[in-house]
C-alpha cells in the first residue's frame, strides 16, 4: 500500500534519513520507534510532503507520490500538540479539511457530526479549541485528519503531551478507532511501551536508519542488535569474547565471572570476537544457592532491591562489578522476604533466553 | 509585596507620563478651543462658542469636509499600500530569510535614525524631473525625464507609504513571529494551498497585528500635512494642512484647537464603531 524506497534527506551536513526502505500493508498499524534525532519526524514529515527527499521514492496504492506537495496528498497527519486552529471552534477545525476539498456544506456537517461522534464529543462542535483538555484536543487532532478518510493517517508522537494514565487510556481509544476506519496508520513515537502497545510492527529507528522492522513481540524477543535490545525493555549486559568449547559449543567468557553458553548468529561465529552477552531482566532468576537447574549462572550480591507491587526489582553487583537488574514476579502474597539487600546471590539463565552480540551488532 | 510595590513605582512613571505628555497638552487644547484670539495671534481667556460656530459655517464646513475626505482618501491608500507590501515582508522575514532575519529587521528600522524631514526631503531629490530615478530610468533607455512625479499625488502617496511602511511591518512582524509554524504545516496537510493556507490561517491570527498596524498608520497618516506640503507641493489641502495653518499662518490658535477638537472626536467615534462592530479581538485593538 506506501512504499518507501531508498528515501535519504539531508539537512547540510547532518544525515537525518539515510537510505530508508518500508513497506506497509493496507490497514496496518505500524510505529516508528527511535531516540530523539533518529530521524522519524523527518521520515513522517517526508511521508507528509511537508519535506520533500534527497533521493528515494513514496508509492501510494501503486502512484509515485514523491513530488505531491502536502495538501494534494491523501495522506493526512495528526500533529505533535495537536495544532488546532485557535481562531475556530472544534466543528471548524475538523471541517477544514473538507471545505478545503470544496465539500458541499451539507456533506460537510454530516461527516464532521460523524467524527463528533466516534470522537465522544457529539454535540460540542461549537466549543473553542482552547477550552478543551489534552485529550480532547488529542481527539479532535484525530478526527480532523480522518474526517477526510485519508489512505495513509501520519501520528506524530500524537500522545506526547498527556500524562501517562490518560495516555494508556487513548492508546487504546486509538487503536479501538483504527479497527473501525481501517485506516492505514503510521504512528512515530519515542515511547517503546506504546509503540508495543499499539502496533502490528514497530521500525526501530537509530542514526537515521531502522535498525530492525517486525511485530512488537520480535522487536523484543529477538532484537537484532544491542540498539534495540537496549531502547527496547530492559537488557543486563556483560562484555565478553567468544570461543567454542571441546564440545564444539559456543560459549562467551566473561572475564573474573564466568563462561556462558551462547548462540550467536551464524555470521557472527567467530572465535575470538569480543561481544555483549545480554538477557532481559524479567528472564533471570534469583538463587540463595548456585543452582544446577539452568544453563548459565553468575555470582554477585545485591546492592538494593525495589517493591513495585507486580514485580520486585533487584538490581545487582556481579563479582566482576557489573550491575544488572533483575525483574521477580511477586506471585506470593507475603510480607516476608526471601532476599535482602547485601545477600549475596546467583542469578541464571537458560541459553535460549540469552542474546549474544558481536561486530556491527554493538553499534 | 516587593514585587506589588516595584510595579507600583512603575505604575506612578506612567501615570506621570501619561498626565504630563498625553492628557494635559489635550486638556490645554480642548481648554483654548473655547477661548478667543489676540489681536495679533495668542489666546485671549474668556469663554466662547464662536470657535464651534465657526466651524459650522458653510463654507468652512465644506473646506473642512474636503480636506477630510481628501486626509481619509489618502490614509486609507496608504495604510492598504502598507498592508499590501507589509504582510509579505513581515512573513519573508520570519520565515524565509534564515540566518539573516536579524539583520534585515535592522535595516527595517535604521531609516528612523535619520530625521523625517530628511527623508522626505530626499525623495525630493530622488523623484525630481533631473533625480536619480529619471537618471536611471534614462540609462535604461526610457528616454530623458520620463517621469514627471514631483509635486504629485503618487510622489505624495510614495512618500506616505515610504514613511508609514515601517509601523505596518513591524506590527505584523510581531504577529506572524507569534505564529506556530505547525499550524501552517497542519493547514498545508489538510489541503489548503498557499492562498488558502494566508487567508484562513495566517490573516485570522494576525488580526490584532494588522488592525494595531492599521491604527498606527492609519491615524497619524490622516492628521499627515508635512509630506503632501513637499512631495505634493501644497497643491492641496488635507486636514493636516488645515490645522496647521490655524496654529502656524493664520495664528488663530483657538480655531486650530477647535479644529482638532472635532477631528478627536470623529476618530474617536470611528475607532468606537470599528471597535463594537469590526469582528477583530478588542482588547487588542488598542493595546
């Protein structure tokens, strides 16, 4: 449905897009994820027409739209805080669109009234837009953009300005709206947990590259590369190089702690090779003795420990010095603990719950 | 309570201000336009209408009605000339002009470091029959002295616009500058083109900004007599002229003060209407 082909943008000597490639399905809700100056919001506005490429194409439904200016595109964008026409009351601001496109008034009114309605704001048309609370002003954004039932609907960190609990309550309104219109979304944002939350496939987006493109569940489970697995949830770290075993395994020798087993990728099997052994912090356990029922275990005490109601979390020093964290369900309704601070501890893991990284993967 | 009492302080500098530079020379106005003349100019104290009568005589109502007409003409010219050239300048400058924003902003105010007199006076110069303009206008191959401005309406409007354009800019600038360039963004992504996208968002939001230009321009434009007696070559009479001839020539201070009086009260009450019935923010309007 939008193909993105090859787009790179400069901005003098800083490269923000660098060679970007991205298809995305009829329908789907796909985010782009990165760190601040990773270059989404130029990719969206690029997608917008609101910037136009160095080099590269845009194909919309199998039309070239690269050299469409932005208000000839039928692609339409909800803006980081909103940018509501303050001069217009709710009902003017999301009939822009149409009366740009000379809809007859009456037509007009209907679909406006419509959108009110999906938006829960039937009957307020006449309110100023400075009156209304963030989310309200989020959802008349929304419904201003797809009053016009683009093919392509941008969101540009749409959700940035609210605080968290009426963010999780839109992230669902939004995702509940998006299966309705069946719109294609394509929703930036810096915030991982949404990006997971709301998404058929999230772009993870590094130094103006995507670093890895896939469902939330691949993009956390199997990131590519320590970028990911880093912005991405949670990782624990420990540096060290790699060797195969007498028994022909792959392991990773960390120095003053241990030997892990591993399982690089095929291209990266190669002796030798400094790399990062890294495994989620909800994915290690906590043993008072070493333990002989997982595949790797390390050593270490713990420096200070966090109840968080779902879960406690430790964070711990290696023998190596190394600090990692480690995330424990609290499935026990106890007022005793089993670890306190100062104990010393083993943590361990099974291989498969491990991610090793070596060569361009550490960057 | 420091704060309260700093602004306090402040507050008196205005009120001073205000009371010694605006109200008593208005008051002192108002005052004489009810006294007589001196037998050779000056104001005599004692009371009279006659002033106001005057006024109300027929032929002093159609000079003055004519020069009226003629001042309103020629401020409304300029102040749509100013609009015209103003607004696109005031968005060149905030958003095309980049890195050199700061400097071009400058130029737009160095010409008030040089007296006004001089200013006109050099277009004087610029627009004479063997100026600079019909010199170049020669190089180029329009034949010799092809334009024949001076002492004409355009060389007065020129002047006008030349030295109002300035208050326009400014104003809007401040305006436009105030201006989320998001909403443009937004406005081009929802389909309106660059007219669209100038008159439904960035005129709309720049209201206060052009009606307080407008007023800047406008009133003094209107009460203008310095630059149609040069470049125009006093060849007609605005209202400007008018007044000044009562305090300068005829010296018949009482009758001037009268003059301004009305002319006070018919802005006034413009500025009222255009205040109850324009659909600009008023608050605004004044500030």
């Amino acid at each position: 449905m939008l193909q993105v082909i090859g787009v790179s943008k400069k901005f003098g000597q800083k490269t923000a897009l660098n060679s970007i490639d991205l298809n995305v399905s009829h329908g789907e809700f796909v985010s782009i994820l990165g760190p601040s100056g990773c270059g989404k919001t130029t990719l969206l506005r690029i997608l917008a027409g609101l910037e136009k490429p160095d080099s590269g194409k845009l194909i919309l439904d199998e039309k070239d739209i690269t050299q469409v200016s932005a208000h000839h595109r039928d692609v339409h964008t909800v803006f980081q805080r909103y940018a509501l026409f303050p001069h217009m009351n709710i009902f003017d601001n999301v009939a822009f669109g149409l009366r740009c496109s000379r809809v007859a008034e009456p037509e007009v009114k209907r679909r406006v009234d419509e959108m009110l309605e999906l938006a829960n704001l039937s009957g307020q048309g006449k309110r100023t837009v400075t009156s209304l609370s963030g989310g309200e002003q989020q959802r008349v954004a929304l419904i201003r953009a797809l009053v016009n039932m683009p093919k392509l609907l941008l969101l540009d960190e749409p959700l940035g300005a609210l605080d968290l609990k009426l963010r999780l309550q839109l992230q669902q309104e939004l995702v509940a709206i998006q299966r309705r219109v069946k719109t294609t979304f394509v929703f930036v944002t810096h915030d991982q947990q949404e990006a997971l939350n709301m998404s058929d496939r999230v772009a993870v987006m590094n130094k103006a590259k995507i670093v890895q493109l896939g469902t939330p569940l691949e993009i956390y489970e199997f990131p590519k590369c320590l970028f990911v697995a880093n912005f991405v949830g949670n990782i624990n770290r420990m540096d060290g190089k790699l060797r195969q075993d007498d028994a022909g395994r792959w392991v990773c020798d960390v120095e003053s702690l241990g030997t892990y087993f591993v399982e690089p990728t095929e291209e990266n099997k190669v002796a030798g090779q400094p790399g990062a052994l890294c495994v989620r912090s909800e994915k290690l356990s906590l043993f008072s003795r070493k333990p002989s029922t997982v595949d790797n275990v390390a050593e270490g005490s713990i420096r200070a420990l966090t109840y968080l109601g779902t879960h406690t979390q430790f964070d711990l020093t290696l023998k190596n010095g190394t600090g990692i964290q480690v995330f424990q369900q609290n499935t026990q309704k106890t007022a005793k603990k089993v670890f306190q601070a100062g104990d010393k501890v083993f943590v361990g893991w099974h291989t498969a719950q491990s991610h090793y990284f070596t060569g361009n993967q550490l960057q | 309570m420091i704060q309260g009492l700093r602004y306090r302080r402040f507050s008196g500098v205005a009120w001073f201000w205000a009371l010694s530079l605006v109200i008593a020379p208005l008051l002192y106005v108002v005052i004489i336009s009810f006294m007589s003349r001196g037998a050779y100019g000056g104001v005599v104290w004692t009371m009279t209408l006659d002033n106001y009568l005057r006024i109300a005589e027929p032929d002093n109502l159609a000079i003055l009605g004519a020069s009226l007409t003629r001042s309103v003409g020629l401020a409304f010219v300029t102040t749509l000339m100013c609009v015209a050239v103003g607004f696109p300048l005031a968005l060149f400058l905030v958003f095309r002009s980049g890195r050199f924003r700061q400097a071009l902003f400058f130029l737009l105010i160095i010409p008030f470091w040089t007296n006004f007199l001089i200013r006109t006076y050099a277009w004087m110069v610029l627009l004479s029959d063997n100026g600079w303009i019909n010199h170049l206008l020669e190089k180029i191959g329009f034949g010799p002295q092809a334009l024949n401005w001076l002492f004409t309406p355009q060389a007065v409007l020129i002047g006008m616009f030349y030295n109002y354009l300035p208050y326009m800019a400014m104003s809007l600038y401040v305006s436009v500058e105030k201006l989320d360039p998001k909403l443009l963004d937004a406005a081009a992504d929802l389909g309106a083109g660059p007219l669209k996208r100038f008159f439904k968002v960035i005129v709309p939001l720049c209201g206060p900004g052009l009606a307080a230009g407008s007023i800047m321009v406008f009133i003094p434009a209107m009460g203008e007599f310095v630059i149609p007696d040069i470049l125009g070559g006093g060849t007609s009479l605005f209202i400007g002229n008018l007044l000044a001839q009562q305090f300068l020539v005829v010296r018949h201070w009482p009758y001037g003060a009268a003059l301004s009086v009305v002319l006070m009260v018919l802005v006034g009450v413009c500025i009222a209407l255009f205040e109850k019935y324009g659909n600009g923010s008023k608050e605004d309007l004044l500030a």
